[in-house]
C-alpha cells in the first residue's frame, strides 16, 4: 500500500477537511434542491463536497500501483481531490488535467494548490468540462468523475477514446439521481468495461476498468 507522506500536502488537507466540515451548514438553504435530487452547482460555490480521505488513500494508492501519469479529473471544487491526485503523479512522474465550472472555485482551488506544492502538475482547467475536457490529450491513464452526475456519461463518451486500455474510471456518489445512464452503459459494454459497485456509507462508488475499444472483434473482416 503506498501511503501519502508529503507533509505539505498532509497540511494542506488538514486545513481544508477542517474547512468543509461545514459544508452540511452551507448546504442548509439548498437542502430541498439537494433532496430532490436538483442541487445546481451554483447552489454549493461555498461547499466543498469533497471525497473523504479513505477515498483519497484509495486512489492515491491505486494511481501509483497502476503507475498512471496522464490523470484527469471531473470537479475540482477547491481541489481536495486534486491534492491527492496532484500528490500521485508527483509519484508516478505524471500530471493531472481537472476541470471546475465556478471561477470562484477555480480561484481559490489554485491557491491551495500553491499551497500544497503541487501547482507544477495540475493544470486546472476554468468552465464547463464538456468544453475544457474536450480537448484533453490521448493516453488518460485515470479518469475522476465527481462533477455534477447527470453529466458523466456524455463526458465519459467524449474521452473514450482516449482512454488507455487498462485505465481506471473512479465514479464518486455513483448511487445518486443522474447516474443511471452512465452506469446502464458500463453494464451494456462488458467488453468495453469491468465494472462493479462499490456500496459505501457515502454515495456509493462505481469502480471501472476500461479493457479498450472492441470495435475491432465486432466488424468482421468483408474477404
Ligand atoms: C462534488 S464537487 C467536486 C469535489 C472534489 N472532486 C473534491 O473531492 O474535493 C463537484 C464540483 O463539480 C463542479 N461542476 C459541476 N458541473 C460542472 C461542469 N459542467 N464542469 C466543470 N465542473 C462542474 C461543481 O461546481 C463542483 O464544484
């Protein structure tokens, strides 16, 4: 198991696991929205919603055991994720691509990662992750998907095929309203996608491993 022990980044987490322990109190407001399954983005540009650290070991382990440098992320909000993704490739010699839609986010998420000594690696990327994700490289060795859950799925479908085989695609809140359709395509491509759930007390978590594109065993060769 490879432990994170990059004291600045510890530190830096420490600080903003403190911060959004008030997140249910900033929520409170939107607290019907968030019920009914219609929280907009704009109603959490104070809240972090943050993986919690168990989730940020987990991955921060796997990235490195998988040696996976081109990281991307969907959802940075101030960047709790990022830390341990940034702190990863810091590891692995790689980088991470992250995307957060509210400039006020984008704004303090980079400070933080000044703060934590990980500004080299990430480049975060300001606005919709349908538009700033597009042109993201080839080769994604990890793809995040923690932005909004009704957008997973078309933003999966627009990096697939940039996705290396054997990439892993780590789904957060993956039991929340809007992730269906995302998780009905992983099901109906078991060539394309090992997949399983992952019940925690949190959401859920639907872990993927992306096997390549099959198109090649679906078309038979005209001779
Ligand atoms: C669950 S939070 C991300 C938490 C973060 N990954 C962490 O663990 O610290 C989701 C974030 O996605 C952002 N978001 C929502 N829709 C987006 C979009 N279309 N493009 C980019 N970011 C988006 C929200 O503003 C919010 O900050």
């Amino acid at each position: 198991m490879h432990k994170l022990t990059d004291a600045t980044v510890l530190n830096t987490l420490d600080v903003l696991y403190k911060d959004a322990s008030s997140d249910k109190r900033k929520l409170l407001a939107a607290f019907p929205k968030l019920l009914f399954g219609n929280l907009q983005p704009s109603d959490a540009r104070k809240a972090y919603l943050p993986i919690n650290r168990d989730q940020g070991e987990f991955i921060y382990d796997l990235l490195i055991t998988e040696g996976a440098k081109h990281i991307v992320e969907f959802g940075t909000s101030f960047g709790i994720s990022t830390l341990f993704l940034g702190a990863a490739a810091r590891q692995t010699g790689g980088h991470v691509v992250t995307s957060e839609l509210l400039p006020e986010k984008c704004a303090i998420a980079q400070k933080n990662f000044d703060r934590a000594g990980i500004a080299d690696l990430v480049d975060l990327r300001a606005g919709d992750a349908m538009e700033t994700l597009a042109s993201v490289d080839d080769g994604i060795d990890f793809l995040l998907l923690d932005g909004w859950n009704n957008l997973y799925l078309p933003l999966l479908q627009m990096v697939e095929h940039k996705l290396n085989p054997g990439a892993y695609i780590y789904t957060d809140n993956a039991s929340f309203p809007g992730t269906e359709p995302l998780l009905s395509y992983l099901r109906e491509n078991p060539t394309k996608f090992d997949s399983d759930y992952i019940k925690t007390g949190k959401g859920g978590i639907e872990l993927t491993k992306y096997l390549g594109a099959c198109d090649r065993y679906q078309h038979k060769p005209t001779v």
